[in-house]
C-alpha cells in the first residue's frame, strides 16, 4: 500500500502601493521580492492589494502628454474632444505596457523538476482611492498583456486557499479621504467594519487590508473577526494615513488546520540604505570615487558642500570632476549624475527607480524562537489549565521555541474580595496559588525537557554522554523561561510580602527534582541539575535573545481601548526607550502583533499576548470579550537588525467552563453520607 503524500502548507504572498508613476517608486524592491519568494517562500500566488500606480501623479503625467500631442492643432471643439478621449486610453495603454515589462514575473521551483522554475500568479485588487479609474484601466490592460496577471475587483475580492479550505477577504480603500492619526489600527478595522455593514456575504477565515503601509497581525476574540494589514513595497515619500512599513508578506496555511504564521519581511533598511548599493564607474579616478561617497553618505550636495568634506582638494578640481561624473552615463549599478537647480548634485533618480539593483546581503541570519503567555491567574476559576498544561508543551515543541516569556499576573491573587465572590478554587490562598503556579509552569517546562532530552540521547545513540555532555544537553533541552510581576502578582507587595518569591523557590525545586529523577531513570543516577535549572529561571523585564536583539517584557498597569493597537504601540514605544528591539506585552487580555520601522533600531516589534482565561465575571459585566492562548514570535536578524518576523496565536479549540467550587466540596461531602449541595447559578 503506497502511503499518502503529507500535504504541504499553502503560502500566499501580499504586497502593495508599488505606486508606479510616484518619486517612491522601486523595481529594485520589487525585483528583492521576487528574490524572497523564489529563494524563502516558495508561494502558490501572490496578491497586489491596491496601489499599482499613484493616481495623482499620473493624471498629470497624462494632461501634459495631451497637451503637448494637441498642441498646435487646429481642431474642431467635438473633434479635439474626441482626439483627447483617444490619447488618454493612449496614454494608459502605454503605461500598462511599461509595467508588464517592469513587474517581474514571480517564480518558484518547479515541484515536478526543482532544476526549472514555474511562474505563479499574480492577482491585482485594485483600490478606488488610491489607484483611480485610471489604475483600474491600467491593471485590466496590464492582464490582457501578461497571463500571469489577473485583475480581480476593485475595492477587493475574496481568494480561497485550496486543500485547506479557507478564504481570504483582501480588502483596499475605497474612500478617497482618510483621517490622519497615530495609531495603525484605526484605518484598517474602519476599512474592515465598513465591508461588514456593506456585504451579505458570510465571513472570510481572515481579512487582509492594503494600502495603509502598515504590518499588524490581529486574531479573532477580542474582534469578531481575525485580520492582517500589508506592508508598502514602494519607498513611503508621502505619509497620507501613517504609513510606516515597507516590505512584503506571507501568510502560510498548515495542512493540519492549526493557527496562520503571518510573515513579515521588512526591506524599509534595503531602501534607507540603497545609495550604499551604488558603485563608480569602471574608469573613475579616486577623486571622482571620493565624490560618489560624499553623495551616498550625504544625498544631495552643493559645491560649498563638497568643499567641505573634501577640504585637502581644490574645489576647481572637484568641479572638473564633477562635470566629468555628469558625462558618464549609467551603467551597471553606476546610476549617472544629474545637477539639479541650485546647483545641487545628485545621483539619477530614474536610474535609482528602475535600474539599481537590491542585494539581501550575505551570512547566515540569527534566528530567534519565542513562545509567550501572560495572565496565567493560577488559583482562578477560569482559567484553562487543561490548555496551559497539555497544548502548550506542545506548541513550544511544534515550533522550535528556545525561550519562553510569562509577560505577568501569574497569580489570581486575593484582592477585591474574590475568594469571597467565588473567584478562587476552594482554599487557594497566595502561597497556595504561587505553588499552584509554578507546578503548572514547571510541568510545561519538563514535558519540553522531556521529548528534547531524548531526541538528543538518540543522537548518541548507544554511546553514553560524558558528563560535560550530559550538562550541555540538559542545558539545550531546559527552555530558558523569563517572567515578570503583574498587577494581580503585586497586591500581596501592600502586605509587605515579596511577590512571586514562593512561585521561584518552588519552580527551581521542582524541575530539579524531577529533571535528576528523569535522568536517573535514563541512567544518570548521580545528575545534578541545580545550576543549569537556576541560570533558566529569570525574573527579568529586559534580557538579550541569542541573535544580541534585546527584549522588553511589560505588563502596564492600564486598560485596554478599543482602538486595537494603542497599546501595543505604546509598549514598543517604551521598549525603544529602554533600547530594545522587540517587547512583549500582557494584561489587556487581548492579542496583537504590531511592526514599526524606528530610525534608530530599524524593524521593531511588539506582541501584546492575551490570557489563559476564557473570561471573568468582571470584564463580562464590562461586555468585555478576551483573547484566549499564548503567542508565538520568530525572528531573523542579521548584527542587530530584524529583517523578518513570523507571528502565530494559540488558543484553546473551545471555551472551557468555570470551575465550580461546589464540585469540589461535594467530592468531600459525598464520603460522609450528606446530600450534596446544590446551586442555584442557571436555575
């Protein structure tokens, strides 16, 4: 019987705003695009949502062609009106014939023969208010000249996912005025809720909005609906929302049904840093060669300008230079000099849009693994400990994590009276709950220990580690946990007691205790443990990962808004402050991954992580809906700078019920003859 062939993953690739026709236009970003899919994603078909080209600009590129045709001619009012009505379609016709040639076509190896590669499609969605009536005559021709292209409607259109059932709404702007803000989130879920009240359609598995330069990564809880929105892969020359990313996106659909990884590669530091791609041509002096570099570091440059970085040379000589360099056409990835008015000197614009070329760079990539939780509330009787203890081993294990995060609240803790509202599981005072705690912690630790600790001793195969191995693969097997102290964590702190000490002491205790006790099992009967257990155990707010990228975990003593990404961006905010990369964020109860671009940093990031609770009396009187699960952070970085990041959220298949004290009590109850007590919830 011939075994059946695992079904692989379905990816598909999203861009937007290419905005052929703007100064941000880029070929070489989209060319780099193409790099990442054939060579990364390998993805069944693309989405270009909205943006082809910029509308404004090309209006009046096509009033002045006009003009300029018409100019001179005698012509009858009718006839010079239908003479115009000729040379518009003229005009985007020869427009869609420059993209068909400028938009490369995406590739993938060949499944059948990986020595070939096989174009995929590209679909285009245009979007009313960024591209036009014009854009949507310009992509329809452009589908007729290419038969990798296929124009779907304006505005958005869904797209299935085949063999794993799922459909994706992708949606761009229709409107052509958009308040302008801070927050990312506002536009996107505006665009968002405006297609609900619009459509009777019944929900997508996930909406995917272009056009507003944004990466965010929202599930379904908090909101009715799981959403994503998409980067610019264009230079952003002019902010009309609050454009802030650059890049491309996939989201990869596992063939086992599990949650989407949204991917996210962020080439706003290729575009930054692309004067640094420019070379001098073959036969430049080294004059001419120190000139070119006083341009890629400074831009733009006047003759006093040169004179000043270059003060060892006679500025007579530099300008002889210099009109030199403007004789050299382009050439390679030398891209000519132009003089602009007030004698400003610069690199050709046009060369750098259509013909310089990208590199990714070379070296291997960092690559960082995190698996986050917050609001645990040990003690409390919603929370899903089925969840916590058995999918979450998993979850870790599935994805390669190295480092587990507990962004707060550990505990339930005991104030505002919540032992006495039914809260609390039956006798769970403080201590009792840090215990509880770092039970439930430390079994989800040593599971991953577990299942590690023997892939790695069947690598040795029949061979016994020595015991400076031994160390080292009871070092690589221990995930490395961080944890910080929540607002429920630090009520006992009013009653002069050291939050959380308990759950340490306990926690360390018990993965040495049974970490010795497995080993012994394994045959390593005399293992000690304690320093490794020790060293992986940290209560810390700020740690560096592997890659040197530093963290910052947060748990702010704030509620959550409804405009969605207030407080993620907020965190990543002070995260920057403090000098890190990446933040993690707790206490809302709600999940978010949100991507912003700093000068300093370049590509930041902050997952806002939700609850293990299924709900609390407190926030259903609020009609507060949460995130239930943990998330899930990938990171590729090269010395410092994050070029690609993967998010994922977990949760429970379905909503557990609370616990209910009375069945505890009732288990008692039952041993001594009595009739066993009754409820009166639901009744």
């Amino acid at each position: 019987m011939v075994a059946k062939k695992k079904m692989e993953p379905q990816k598909v690739g999203f861009l937007s705003r290419i905005d052929y026709f703007s100064e941000g236009f880029r070929k070489p970003l989209i060319d780099v695009i193409a790099e990442i899919i054939r060579r990364y994603e390998h993805t069944h078909y693309n989405i270009l949502a909205g943006g082809v080209v910029y509308e404004k600009l090309l209006k009046e590129r096509q009033k002045e062609f006009i003009k300029d045709t018409l100019k001179g001619l005698r012509l009858s009012p009718a006839e010079r009106a239908e003479r115009k009505r000729t040379l518009e379609e003229q005009f985007l016709e020869t427009l869609a014939q420059d993209l068909a040639v400028v938009i490369p076509t995406f590739t993938i190896p060949d499944p059948e023969d990986p020595k070939k590669e096989k174009a995929v499609d590209l679909f285009i969605t245009t979007s009313p208010a960024f591209d036009g009536a014009s854009g949507e005559i310009v992509a329809q021709h452009l589908g007729e000249l290419r038969p990798d292209i296929r124009v779907w409607n304006a505005g958005g259109d869904r797209f299935l996912v085949k063999y794993v059932d799922k459909d994706i709404w992708v949606l761009t702007p229709r409107k052509a005025v958009w308040l302008r803000g801070d927050y990312y989130s506002t536009t996107v879920e505006r665009v968002i809720k405006d297609k609900i009240r619009q459509t009777t359609q019944k929900p997508p598995f996930i909406f995917a909005v272009g056009c507003f330069g944004s990466s965010i990564h929202k599930p379904k809880g908090e909101l009715p609906f799981r959403y994503t929105s998409v980067p610019n892969a264009s230079r952003i020359e002019e902010v009309r929302v609050a454009e802030n990313q650059i890049g491309f996106c996939v989201m990869e659909f596992p063939s086992d049904g599990e949650p989407p990884l949204w991917r996210n590669y962020s080439l706003k530091d290729i575009v930054a840093e692309e004067l640094s791609f420019i070379i001098p041509p073959e036969d430049a002096s080294l004059l001419q060669k120190r000139i070119v570099e006083v341009l890629k570091n400074r831009g733009m440059a006047t003759p006093g300008m040169f004179k000043y970085f270059l003060k060892d040379v006679p500025r007579e000589e530099v300008e002889e230079e210099l009109a030199r360099l403007l004789g050299k056409k382009g050439q390679g990835n030398w891209p000519g000099l132009v003089q602009k008015p007030g004698k400003k000197y610069f690199f050709d614009p046009h060369w750098i849009q259509n013909n310089l070329k990208y590199s990714l760079g070379s070296g291997p990539w960092a690559e960082d693994r995190i698996v986050s939780f917050a609001c645990l509330h040990a003690g409390s009787v919603e929370t899903d400990y089925d969840f916590f203890v058995n999918e979450l081993p998993e979850i870790i294990l599935k994805r390669g994590a190295t480092v587990l995060v507990d962004a707060g609240d550990t505990k339930e803790g005991l104030k505002h009276d919540l032992m006495k509202k039914g809260e609390i599981i039956a006798g769970m005072n403080n201590s009792v709950q840090e215990k509880f705690a770092a039970h439930l912690v430390g079994t989800v630790m040593f599971k991953v220990f577990v299942e590690r600790f023997g892939g790695l001793l069947k690598k040795h195969g029949k061979r016994k580690p020595n015991k400076n191995e031994l160390h080292d693969m009871v070092t690589s097997a221990l995930i490395i946990f961080y944890y910080i102290l929540g607002n429920h964590d630090l009520w006992e702190a009013e009653l002069g007691n050291e939050p959380l000490e308990l759950f340490h002491m306990t926690l360390v205790q018990f993965l040495t205790e049974n970490i010795e006790r497995h080993l012994a099992k394994c045959g390593f009967s005399h293992a000690s443990v304690g320093d490794v257990v020790e060293e992986k155990v940290n209560r810390q707010e700020i740690f560096t990962l592997s890659s040197g990228l530093k963290v910052s975990v947060q748990h702010p003593h704030m509620s959550r808004t409804l405009t969605t990404s207030i407080r993620p961006q907020q965190m990543l905010a002070y995260a920057k402050l403090q000098g890190c990369q990446v933040a993690i964020g707790g206490n809302f109860h709600v999940s978010e991954n949100v991507e912003e671009w700093d000068m300093a940093f370049g590509q930041c990031v902050v997952q806002q992580i939700g609850t293990i609770k299924h709900g609390s009396n407190f926030e259903r009187h609020k009609m507060k809906v949460v995130d239930q699960g943990v998330g899930f952070l990938r990171i590729l970085s090269r010395k410092g700078r994050i070029f690609m990041t993967e998010s994922a959220f977990y949760g429970a298949k379905r909503s557990k019920p609370r616990i209910d004290n009375l069945v505890i009590l009732n288990e008692f109850i039952s041993g001594l003859g009595v009739e066993q007590l009754k409820s009166l919830e639901n009744k």
